[in-house]
C-alpha cells in the first residue's frame, strides 16, 4: 500500500467522503450510531451490588487459595 497524503482532494457522497487519490473513506456523521440526548444512569438494585460484591469475595478468595497451594507445592 502506497502512502497517500490525500492531498489530491476528498469527494462527498452522501454522509461518506472519499480521497481523490488512494480511495480512502471518511465518515463523518455518526448520528445512526448514538441515540439522541444524554445516556441514562442505571443503577443496581440492592440485592444484584450484594450478589457482585460476595461473588467478587469468592473469587478473590479462590484466587489467595490457589495462590497459597501453588506456593506450598514448590
């Protein structure tokens, strides 16, 4: 692949633009891609921040008891 600088101009076809000289494309409306307006905030009910923090202690806990075996069987 040759190096284009695309100084030779840039072509528009409807949302998309096209370098003149290697075939390059731009894309500069990204509208379909985001939802109008700000993202929504979610947050976990009580019970799921519950369930991921002991499920994060279990596995933390499994990782420090792999960790200690793996250093008695050296």
């Amino acid at each position: 692949m040759r190096n284009c600088l695309h100084r030779s101009g840039w072509t528009r076809s409807g949302s998309a633009s096209s370098c003149d000289g290697c075939g390059t494309r731009r894309f500069a409306d990204y509208a379909a891609l985001r939802p109008p307006g700000l993202p929504l905030w979610i947050t976990p009910k009580p019970r799921d921040r519950h369930a991921a923090d002991r499920e994060a202690a279990h596995h933390m806990a499994r990782l420090a008891r792999r960790t200690r075996l793996s250093m008695i069987i050296k």
